[in-house]
C-alpha cells in the first residue's frame, strides 16, 4: 500500500528549493517557543517546544503525554502581549483517545490564570481554535499528512500541529518493512511541511521492551532512523521529565513530574 | 565543425602537432577523426598521415599534456601550513598526535548513535572557530533536519563572558543554510562554487562548511530506484566538496549517523522496525549508513561515543580511519553547557 515511489519523488520535488543563507544572529531573534508549563523543561528548551521543530514526546501509558499534547494546543494560544503565540493548533489523534472534556477544563483553567488580565481570551474561544483531525488509520494518518501543506496554506494560523499518537498507527502495520516505508514517507511530508511554514511539530510515542543479549531493555518505539530524525526527545516517567534521545544518553530535567498527576 | 576546430586548436598548442600541414588536417577529416578522443584512440595514424611512428606518439603525448590540465606540485604545496585549532585541548593534542592537525580543505567526518552529541560538538566547533578567527573567517552549518539551535549558540557564547557585540559578531559569523534534501544540499554547495568562482565577495570568508546531519537525507531513498539516486548524488555531494576543499581551501565536518548493529543479532522480536531488516547495501554492518564509497572520501572519521554509562557527560573520541596517518587513539571529552570541552 505505501510501497509508492511517486509520493516520495513529489517530496523531493517541492523540496528542492534551498533556503537562503541566514546567520545564526537572525535566527536567534526569530525564534518562536510554546511553553510547556513545566518550568524546568521550558528552561532547557528555552522557552518551551521550538517552532520550526519536531519534538517527541514519550512515556509509558498514564504519563501524561496526551494530557502534554492538550495543555500545548492550548498554550499556543496565549495572547501576544503575554509572550505567547495567538495561533491555533491541529490536533491529529490515531487512538480515537481525544477528550473534549478534559480539554475544556484545562481551558478554564488557563482561562483563570489570565483572568483580568487579557479580555477575550476565553475558554470558548480556545476550544474554537484547536482544530481536530481523527486519523484512525495509518493510511488517514498517511493522507493527513500529505494535505497539510494545502491545510496550512488555507489556515496560516495554525502553530502547532499535533500527532497523538504516532507509534500507535504506526504500529498498525503487520510488515515491518511497510512501517519503516510509512515512517520515512511521513518524516520527508513532515520536513517539507515544516520549510513551508512556521509551525512546531510534536509527536508522542510509546515505550516497549526489547529484547538484547537475552536481557529485556525498555527502548522508545518506531527503531532508531526515527530517533535521528526527530530533533527533541522528551521522556515523561514518574520519577520526573528526561531530555535526550536514548534512554542511554537521557538526563533529568524535572525531578517530580510537576504536569501530570 | 566545432569539434575540428578544437581538435585543431589543441594541435596548434603543442610543438610537434604545429608541424602538421593543412593537407594533413584535411586527411583526418576524411578518416573522420574530429575530436581529440577520436585522435587518440585512432589505429594507424602514421600510416594515412605518412609519418613516423615516433611521430604521432610524440603529438599524442603533447596533446595529452595540453588537455589535461595539470598543476605544479610547487602550487599546491604549503611550506608552512596553516592549522587551525579546534578549540578543544584534548582535540587538539589527539590531532597532534595522530598528525592531521585542522587545516583549510580538510573533509572530516564524525560519526556517532543519535543523541550522543554530534551536533553539541559541531555548534561547539562552530563557536570555538567563530571565536578565535571571526574577523577575517566565517563557517556556514549546513543544517539538513532543522537542529541548528542558534539559542544554544548564544548560550555557549555567554558562558565564554564575551560581551553582547562580541556576541553578535560572532553569531553574524556563523551562517545558516537549512537543506531539506539531498538535492538542495548539493544545489546549496554548487551556488557556494559558482558564487566563489565568480569573485562574488559575500561568502568569500566561510573557511569552514559543517553538515549536520549527511545521513538524514540520505535515509529517504529506500526503493530500487532512490538508491541508485541516492548515490549519484552522494558521488556528485563527494565532488563539490573536493572541489571546494583544494580550490578555496575550506574545510568540513559532517555529521554522521552511525547505528548500533552489535546486538543486532539476537534483535529478534516483533518490532524489529527498523533498519536490520532491510536488505540495502547501505545497511551498516560497520555502523556506516552511506555505504562503502563515502568511507573514502574523508580524510579523517571519527566516532563520538560514550565510554562508560554510569558517568552520563563523558563521551569518548576515537579515531576510526586517518588518511594521513595513524589511525590510532582516542580523547575524553565533557559535555556541558558550555559545549565540548
């Protein structure tokens, strides 16, 4: 099914453009960050997750990585004299595991926390401005992520965009040759998107054991071209929040994990 | 008829082929020799043209000479050559002593697992060049999957205690070129030559191009077909870098991925999903993703890794090929926020 060359070559087709040469100084002043409310992590990353990235998430189930993706799609919303982004983000959900309900309480909560402060930010207005895409398969997954580009040219607001969760549809796939194509088809889609616009992109993913020299190791899922091509790697346990790629190289950012009870 | 012209015009250059008469150059037309390469290879020459063997093989050996373009030894040889320095003391006395100190028109390579902190050791790279040579020299970060992190620059400039104008000049001098295939990783270098030859003065003062990450790009072409494309691109990528390398004297370092395949073996559960299975040529049984062609086109590769998993900010620096010398050695680096050091 994704056995598709063409897709590819109409990636590389419209990447071909090179962008022009740029000092670190101006790229410096243009950076954009969503914050995390958890302040620890936001200090490592420099003000929260990076625009013009992509950052994973990952953590066993009831870490709270998508109650992360919720408070992010709400947090890019923050007014601008507030620092924040006013933009609006994409909520691409494969678990059918997206909760209005617990959204709408997050957004009061933000709602309380700019109270007097910013009118009009109201939490009927943020739950307006997340925009949800259910993809329960990988080949809507698939297809998602081949529109975005004309998704994001019609609605320039968006900031973030969200895929909860990836190793989920992923992990679909029967053939592991086909979730490897899958995989590197939607990370060159990703990379395209993310030259033709100024968005972040986080994704989650989850934990499994391996099996090395008959010991059983706990690994992020999804193999290690994917570690390579995702730019930030955020652990969430219970014991606090880990910043690194492998689980080998990860150090501890928070020490209680201040987000997710 | 341009080809003949250039066939005589190579002729009149050399000293023996001046002596060929106007009746000799009509001979060759009616033996249909029009180009140099048919001059050549041509059997029989002295026997048409009615002269000696010596002869021909004299004017063949000048026009040999004449078209291939060949430089003095004198040109190209530096009495005294300039090293850079790294910046990094432990670095610096590895290269030392391995003989392969930071020179202009270096090509090195770094290979390591992801997150080990190949890109941490370019920004530093960057930083420690811009810091020591930034009025004269610039360095260009060729970034092909968006981890150029310029606030990271900024942070390990100001763990240096410069002030904010020595800050800014030195972030002025590093230049960002995001490349998002492999394509555009070549166009971008192919505009560096074409800018450089030109006399275009703009860019004339980047002396040292980084790429991070060479393999990103490159992981996509997965098909019959993309691989085979793969590395055209790769042999045309090889090219523009030696060019550049000895024309303008610049220096690289790219970034590698390197993939633990040590354990691979008994990797044998369901979700295996990633590289073990494919059957590319470019699966690293010696942790190299780009195949066995790209192994020589470094003159120096190194592998960044970590040495001992209790002690999380140590990382090992251990030479694996050196063209110019031992290939022997390592150094222990610490990573901080500072950058490598």
């Amino acid at each position: 099914m994704f056995k598709n060359i063409k897709m590819l070559e109409y990636c590389h087709k419209h990447c071909q453009d090179i962008k022009a040469m740029e000092t670190s100084d101006s790229l410096f002043n243009l950076r954009q960050n969503i914050k995390t409310d958890v302040q620890e992590l936001d200090e490592y990353l420099g003000g929260g997750i990076a625009i013009g990235r992509v950052t994973e998430f990952v953590g066993l189930s009831g870490t709270g990585k998508t109650q992360m993706c919720l408070q992010l799609s709400l947090n890019v919303q923050i007014p601008k004299q507030f620092s924040g982004l006013e933009g609006k983000a994409l909520y691409i959900d494969t678990r059918g595991d997206f909760n209005p309900a617990r959204l709408q309480e997050l957004a009061i909560d933000l709602e309380k926390r700019f109270l007097h402060k910013a009118l009009g930010f109201k939490s009927s207005t943020m739950m307006q401005n997340v925009y949800y895409q259910n993809c329960p398969s990988s080949a809507e997954l698939f297809a998602c992520i081949v529109n975005l580009n004309r998704y994001l040219n019609s609605n320039p607001s968006i900031k973030l965009i969200l895929v909860d969760s990836l190793a989920f549809s992923i992990r679909m796939l029967e053939n592991v040759r086909d979730r490897t194509n899958l995989l590197m088809e939607l990370h060159a889609l990703i990379h395209q998107v993310l030259c033709h616009h100024n968005v972040a992109v986080v994704l989650t993913n989850e934990l499994g054991f391996y099996r090395s020299r008959r010991k059983w190791k706990l690994r992020s899922t999804l193999g290690e071209k994917h570690t390579h091509l995702i730019n930030e790697r955020i652990w969430l346990t219970e014991n606090g929040n880990y910043v690194g790629k492998t689980l080998k190289f990860r150090k501890l950012v928070t020490s209680i994990n201040a987000n997710c009870g | 008829m341009a080809a003949k012209e250039d066939l005589k015009s190579l002729l009149a250059q050399t000293r023996t082929g001046k002596q060929l008469s106007e009746y000799h150059l009509k001979l060759l037309k009616k033996q249909k020799i029009n180009t140099l390469h048919e001059f050549l290879d041509a059997q029989n020459l002295h026997k048409f043209l009615a002269l000696s063997i010596d002869q021909v093989e004299q004017i063949k050996r000048e026009l040999l000479l004449v078209s291939v373009k060949s430089i003095k030894f004198s040109n190209l040889y530096q009495k005294q050559p300039f090293s850079y320095s790294t910046g990094i003391e432990e670095f610096d006395k590895l290269l030392e002593a391995i003989g392969q100190p930071f020179r202009p028109g270096r090509i090195w390579e770094l290979y390591g697992e992801s997150g080990v902190g190949k890109t941490q050791l370019l920004h530093t790279l960057a930083v420690n060049f811009v810091c020591k040579y930034r009025d004269c020299r610039q360095v260009l970060f060729l970034d092909t999957k968006r981890d150029f992190d310029s606030r990271r620059i900024h942070q390990m400039l100001q763990d240096r205690h410069l002030d904010t104008d020595a800050i800014k000049s030195c972030m002025r001098a590093i230049n960002v070129i995001i490349c998002a295939s492999a394509e555009s990783l070549i166009k971008a270098l192919n505009n560096m030559i074409e800018q450089l030859s030109s006399g275009d003065d703009s860019i004339a003062q980047i002396k040292l191009v980084l790429i991070d990450s060479l393999a990103a790009s490159f992981i996509f072409f997965r098909s019959a077909h993309e691989r085979n494309m793969g590395r055209r691109w790769l042999n045309q990528l090889a090219m523009l870098m030696r060019t550049l390398a000895a024309q303008h004297g610049i220096a690289f370092v790219i970034g590698n991925l390197s993939m633990t395949s040590e354990d691979g073996a008994v990797d044998d559960d369901d979700d295996n999903e990633d590289y073990l299975t494919q059957c590319s040529p470019e699966a690293p049984e010696d942790g190299n993703l780009l195949g066995d062609y790209w192994d020589s086109v470094c003159t120096l590769s190194m592998a960044f890794e970590l040495p001992d998993e209790s002690n999380n900010d140590l990382r090992l620096l251990r030479i694996l090929n050196n063209s110019f010398g031992i290939s022997e050695g390592s150094c222990l680096l610490r990573i901080t926020d500072a950058g490598v050091i």
